[in-house]
C-alpha cells in the first residue's frame, strides 16, 4: 500500500504544505455518488444520484431534511453524514427554542465548518469524511453552500460535488447565467440535465436513482401537493421514487425525449407496485450506478 | 410592589421601609464559595408602562431607584434601547437589570459583528423577547430569578406592526395592546385601557391611538402613579418606537395639585 | 413588684407564631379553564383564552390550546410559564421524532410520553393541567388526561382548571349520562357517541357558563376539532347548522396531508 511519511496524523504538514489526511478526506468526497445544488431568485434546489451497493439492497438516501428552511445533500462516508446532520439538527432547533427564529442559513454552515475545522488540526483527530451541499432560505432569501470537510464553507449559484461531478459543473458553468431568473421547473430541468452528465454512458436518470430537494414556493404543476403539506408552505421538501416522476417526465418533455424515458426502462410505476420491488427491477436492468469500481473499498459509503 | 422581606420576628418592618439584606451562607457550596441567589430585589423601580399606537409603541417609566422606602437614585433611566427597534422598560431589582443590559448589549454585539458577513437582520423585537422569556424562566427554574418585570417594545421590521409584550421572574409571558407592571397594573392599566378601547373598540379593530392621543393618556397615568405609588417620583420618560427606531424622551414632570391636601386633617398644618 | 414584672409586650415577648419564612415563590396560578370531548369519529379540545393572576387579568388573549400534530391537540392549565414551557418541549421531542421515523408520533404515544416528561419534575412539577385530545390509531376521537406529576387515563371527556368543579359535573350529566334514566323500553346510554354539533352545543354552554360563574374565565374561546381520516366536515363547515356567533377555519395539514383534518372554531366570551 502506499506509504506517505506525512499522513499518518492530521497535524503536521508536508514540507509541500499540505495536510494529508485533509486530501485524503476530500477524496472520500469525490467517491460518494455526485451531488448537485443550484438555486434561483425565488428557489434553491438539490439533486442527487443514488446507488445501492446492490441489487438486494436499499438506495442510500442522499438528502436530509436539517430544518423546514434548511436541507443537505451528503457526498462521503454516510456515517459522517449522519453525525454532522444531527448536530446542524440540534443547532437549528436551539435556534428556534431560544429566539423563536429559524437559523440563518449561512450561519449553521459556518458552525459545521467550524466543527470540522478543528478536526483538522487536533492530535488524534480524523477529518469528516463527507461533503455538503446545504439549501437554505431565510431572511435574504434562498442560499446555496457547500460544506468541505477540510472546514470551508463556501456560498455559491450552483455547485456539484462527488464522483463525475466536474462534468455537472461545466454544464453548470456553461448554463448558470440563466438561473437566477429561471422557474422552478426551469432550475429542476438544469439541475437534471447536469446531474445526467454525471452518469456513465448507457445509464440513465430513474425513478430509483434520483431524488431532488426543493426549497422555496411550490409548482403544482410539477409537484404532488395533496401529498406535501412542506410544499404548500414552500418548506424543504423531498420528491423520490413516485414522487419524483413528474419531474422527470417534465425534464424529458423539455429535451424533445420520450416521457416515459429509454426504451427498456418499465412502463408507468403501478401504484401499488412496493418500493423495493420497482427498485430491484430497476437495479436488475442497471445494477451498476451502485456497484463500487474494481479494487475500491466503499463499505461505509453511500 | 417589589415586597422586602420581613426580619424575624415580622412584628417589624410591616411598611417595607428598609431592605434586609440576607446572605444565606452554606445552602449550597461551590469551590469559589456559596453560591450567590438573588433571595430579594434591593435597589427597586417601581411600575412601567406600555401602550400601543397607531404609529408605534410607546414604554414610559419614572427615574427613580428606591432602596426600601428610601427615594435613594433619583436620576436612573430604566428604558433601555436594544438595537434599532426594541427597547425594553425595567421594574424591579436594578442591579439584575444592569447585568441583563450588559448581557444583551454583548449578544446585540456579536450579532451585529456576525451581519457583517452575512447581512442577515439582526435580532427582531420578538426574537429579543423570546430570548428573554427563556432566560427569565431557566432562572427561575434554577430558583435563582432575575428579580424583573420587563416590558418589551419594538416594531417589526418584516410584519411592519408594533410590539408590546411583558415578561417577569417567574417567566411568566403575555402580549396585549396595553401592559403595565406593579401597582401600574392596578392603577395605570384600566385607564390605558378605556382611552385603547375608547377608540380601537373592545376587539381592537378600530383606530388606534395617535401618537399625540397615546403621550397624553401616558402623561395622566404616569401622574396617578406618582399621587398612588409611594415608590415613584415625580421624574419620568417616555420612549417612542415606531418604523423611524427608537426615540427616548428626556425627563419630565407632571403637574401635580395638592391644594385640597390642606383641608384633610392629619395632613396640612392643623395639629388637632 | 407586680407592676414592672411584665415589659412592653412588644420588645421582648417571643413572637407567638413562628417567624415567616420568606421564599422565593417559583409558582404563579394564570387561571382559565380547558375542556376535551372525544366522539366516535372525532375531538373536541377547547379552552378560553383569558390569562389572569389574582384579580388582575393579564391578558384577554393567551392560548392555552396548542396543535401538535395533524391528529394529536393538547390543553394546558395551571400556571402559563410551565405550561408554554412544557408545551414547547413536547413539540420538540415530537419534532426529534420525526427526524428518526419520518412519521408523526400516534397520539397514545404522545401520551405516555407526556406521563414521562411530567413524572421527569416530579420533585419539581410543572404546575399544570394537561388533556390531550385527537384521533387514536384506529381512527377513534380520544381525550387523554393528566395530572401534574404524570397519572393520566384516556376518557371520553375531561374539564379541568379554575372552572372544573363547574363543568365536570355538567360533562359528568351530559356525557357519560350521569344521573339520566332511559326511557322504558328504549337503548342504553352510550357515552362518547354524540353528533359533533351536539358536543360543539356542550362546550359553548360549559364555557359561557363557567364565564358568568368564575371570574377567571372568559374573554375568548377556542374550540379545536380533530376528524377522522376522510370523515365528511359538512357539519361543520355548514353555517346554517353552527350556533351563531361561531368562526369556523380549517388549520392546513402539517404532514403529508389527506389524512385527519384539524379545525380551529373561535368564540367570544364576556370580558367582565
């Protein structure tokens, strides 16, 4: 194995200046299935590709709910991920407990940055394996954050991260100056067609592999609101599996492409089709989005 | 109002004339000694008013901090501005409200040292008061209280309407076009409310107060206050906060007529 | 000998009553009452809103009725800083509940949960009178009520605080047909089987009763109703069949929606 004389603790630099185990976190990100964050005037949204490590097991959800004005998309080790939603958790409740005041976005980012700072420069400390894309909408409207776990928090118009994420951001970069006054479904459109340029050839967008996030006032249109009271009230919310089948049908309408999607992808969800059965059908027709690349240990990733 | 405890053998002191200080020693220890509760006020104000109108809020309060019966600070302002559209009015021990002033001053501080990255306004009149209630009521859950009763008013930048809220050692909360402390709640508060009523209609839909009308009906309150309330002076402020922010008046006194005082027996110059 | 024997009674006679010992008082009584009624298919949960302290009334509008959930509605009495206070922790441990579940917690869960937190300050109790009312699992209207120290039971009704030795009685009567004799040859009594718009009849005179008999009750009341997944609202909702006098309004799912409906019908009580 790979031997580097300045990795074995987080507190001392390379004579290049670098922290290695910091690197080495940052990694775990880019390993993590990608994540897309953009957001306009009046929305910020999240999209996210899920894997299952297989075809007998669950997708591993991407996006957690923090707050009703704050949600993340996670990239890394899930258990991280979990710990550091928890306490971004705690901070919003004590926020609202003391001042009667929903969190100010950027601020409950700052505090995660803050905590993963110092596991970068404490002896016996590991750094969080994970990365966020954090949306928020508050008092100066919506917001778009990414979290690192090298401890920077930085805000942004659209943002990618995980694996294959640099081909979302060049359709990002290309694209971005549209969003700031795009609709709902316009910045959901962009958000799929770049997170669609994060998946290999042959593999496609789904029911299964794909759930977005939303922030900021509903779309009927798009959005099944007798079954979202967050939607009705412009909250965070989340659309997966069924739910997230008016959007990608809407995404397909919009590039001239067949609604029901590639050719050999299953007709309309049944309605009383279970989950795992509709998603074992899908992971059997495209089992690899989840299947980790030879030689890679993934067993704490989502 | 702010009741003194009695010595013990209570036979004494039934007027409240002098504070007893009582440092209760050993209840419970700590490695920099006995832990210190604030077991009475000492240094007290005496009522506060407050009362909405159709522009604003307006907090009056007299100048005066007595020890016991003793008129002892005669020049203590006890309205106090937080940030640009809050300010709170404070009876009660005024040594708790020097440490909460300082407290408050301090979060106001970082608060606005934190809005210089992120613009965020700063805290609203509710979100002080909120704060406040939890702090009033983890205090007195602790049996440590903060001896105050504390009017809260402000305006309310997003909602763009007035606030007036009450809060108290027991952390004890309630919100009402009109609120008074103390003996003003007995005193002051029916005439706040007939000159609210008289206009705004007993559910409050109606007209408020001008700011003219709402100055007026706190200058006569504040003047029954001072012929009733043996603890207050002759010496008060009223502070306005509307959407321009918060203006505190400069003191001022009522007319005040003792003319028939002297016809009372026991009272003027008659010994008999 | 005889004539100087005893000294001014008043400088060295031991006091006769032990000295008084001055505590600080952690504990308020802020009056009112509240009252729940569970039908076959729904809930009733209802209370006024005047919040008083002694003779005084603090506020002519403070809720002591608060929604929890799409199914669960809880009432509180007692002293009003616990009560915000142990209201605002049971939303919180709801809310973690959620976090972990992805589902609102079943309303008999809520329920002993709140036995737990109010057994958790049993040396410290929160001086207050909860009922919790909603829809049971099964799709039943159920009342559950509690003590301060956390004893509760599910009823099919329950009164409670200043004005419950007026309204028991009455619920006793009308509810669980107390007293009451079927007539020969006909059915018997069934309590918790009345229509809404009767059980809407019972908590309007029990409220504007207690007004006329309690000073501590009055002002404002509000009646919260919690319906059964896909129960039809037109008895409610239809004017013509709702006492006059009655706003009725329908509070918006909190959760995923078409599951029960929660409705909000106000009433004004006398204000002297």
């Amino acid at each position: 194995m790979f031997r580097n004389s300045y990795d074995s603790d987080n507190t001392t630099f390379s004579p290049q200046g670098k922290l290695f185990q910091v690197e080495y976190a940052l990694e775990a990100v880019k390993q993590g299935s990608a994540a897309i964050g953009l957001r306009s005037k009046t929305h910020a949204v999240l999209l996210t590709l899920k894997r299952s490590t297989g075809e007998l097991a669950t997708y591993q959800k991407k996006l957690i709910r923090i707050d009703d004005h704050v949600g993340v998309a996670i990239a890394g080790l899930t258990s991280d991920a979990r710990v550091l939603s928890n306490f971004m958790r705690q901070q919003a409740m004590r926020s609202r407990m003391t001042y009667g005041r929903a969190i100010p976005v950027g601020r409950i980012v700052q505090s995660i940055a803050d905590r993963a700072q110092t596991n970068t420069q404490e002896y016996g400390k590991r750094p969080y394996g994970v990365g966020f894309l954090v949306i928020g909408q508050d008092e100066t409207g919506p917001h778009l954050y990414e979290f690192s776990p090298s401890g920077t928090a930085f805000e942004y118009y659209a943002h990618s991260i995980g694996a294959r994420s640099q081909s979302a951001k060049t359709y990002l970069e290309t694209n971005f100056a549209s969003f700031e006054n795009a609709t709902l479904a316009e910045l959901i459109n962009h958000g799929l067609s770049a997170l669609h340029d994060t998946l290999q050839q042959d593999k496609h967008l789904s029911l299964a592999n794909t759930s977005i996030a939303i922030i900021g006032p509903s779309d009927g249109e798009i959005e099944d609101l007798n079954h979202s009271s967050a939607a009705k009230r412009g909250n965070f919310r989340v659309w997966e599996n069924d739910g997230v089948n008016n959007l990608l049908r809407a995404w397909r309408r919009s590039r001239g492409e067949n609604e029901d999607g590639p050719q050999e992808e299953e007709d309309k969800p049944k309605p009383e089709a279970e989950a795992e059965t509709a998603q074992s059908a899908e992971g059997s027709e495209q089992a690899p989005p989840g299947a980790p690349a030879a030689g890679e240990d993934v067993t704490m990733e989502e | 109002m702010w009741k003194q405890p009695a010595p013990a053998n209570s036979s004494f002191n039934d007027y409240n004339t002098f504070p007893l200080p009582q440092t209760q020693r050993g209840q419970s220890s700590h490695a920099h000694g006995p832990v210190g509760h604030t077991q009475q006020p000492l240094v007290t104000g005496t009522s506060v008013l407050g009362l909405k109108f159709d522009k604003g809020v307006m907090i009056a309060a007299d100048n005066l901090a007595s020890y016991g019966s003793l008129a002892r600070f005669r020049d203590i302002q006890r309205l106090h501005p937080l940030g640009k559209h809050t300010l709170l009015g404070v009876a009660g021990d005024m040594s708790d409200f020097q440490w909460l002033k300082k407290e408050l001053d301090a979060l106001l501080r970082e608060e606005d040292a934190l809005a210089l990255s992120d613009s965020h306004p700063s805290l609203s009149p509710k979100n002080i008061y909120e704060l406040l209630s939890n702090l009033f009521y983890a205090r007195r859950s602790k049996m440590n209280p903060v001896w105050n009763a504390v009017l809260v008013g402000g305006w309310d930048k997003v909602k763009e309407e007035s606030f007036l809220a009450y809060v108290d050692l027991l952390g004890t909360t309630y919100t009402a076009p009109t609120l008074a402390t103390g003996f003003g709640a007995h005193l002051a508060q029916p005439l706040l409310r007939e000159a609210f009523e008289a206009k705004a209609g007993i559910n409050g839909d109606g007209p408020l107060l001008t700011q003219e009308e709402a100055e007026k009906v706190l200058d006569d309150s504040m003047k029954v206050l001072f012929y009733r309330d043996a603890r207050s002076i002759n010496k008060y402020q009223i502070a306005t906060i509307t959407a321009e922010g918060v203006s505190i008046s400069d003191s001022k006194s009522s007319d005040t007529y003792w003319k028939f005082a002297e016809g009372l027996r026991g009272y003027g110059a008659q010994t008999q | 000998m005889a004539l100087y024997s005893q000294p001014p009674m008043s400088y060295t006679q031991e006091p006769t009553t032990a000295p008084v010992e001055h505590r600080f008082n952690p504990y308020s009584d802020n009056g009112g009452s509240i009252l729940a009624i569970a039908g076959k298919d729904f809930s009733v949960i209802a209370g006024d809103t005047r919040q008083s302290e002694g003779y005084s009334i603090q506020t002519r509008y403070a809720r002591k009725v608060w929604q929890l959930n799409d199914k669960a509605v809880l009432a509180t009495n007692g002293f009003a800083a616990d009560g915000t206070n142990f209201v605002k922790r049971v939303k919180q441990r709801l809310e973690w509940y959620e976090h972990a579940h992805h589902k609102p917690m079943g309303l008999k869960s809520i329920a002993r949960m709140i036995q737990t937190m109010l057994y958790g300050k049993r040396f410290f109790p929160y001086y207050v009178y909860n009922i919790l009312g909603g829809i049971e699992e099964d799709g039943t209207g159920a009342v559950y009520s509690f003590d301060p120290v956390g004893s509760y039971e599910r009823e099919a009704c329950r009164g409670a605080g200043a004005a419950q030795s007026l309204i028991q009685p009455f619920l006793d009567n009308q509810i669980y047909f107390k007293n009451q004799q079927p007539e020969a040859g006909s059915e018997k009594f069934v309590p918790g089987n009345l229509p809404l718009s009767t059980v809407l009849s019972l908590v309007v005179d029990s409220f504007t009763s207690a007004t006329e008999r309690h000073i501590e009750v009055g002002d404002g009341l509000e009646i919260y109703v919690v319906m059964q997944k896909g129960r039809s609202a037109d008895d409610l909702l239809d004017e013509k069949k709702l006492a006059p006098g009655l706003k009725v309004e329908e509070l918006g799912a909190l959760g995923e929606g078409e599951g029960e409906r929660t409705f909000l019908v106000r009433q004004s009580l006398k204000r002297d």
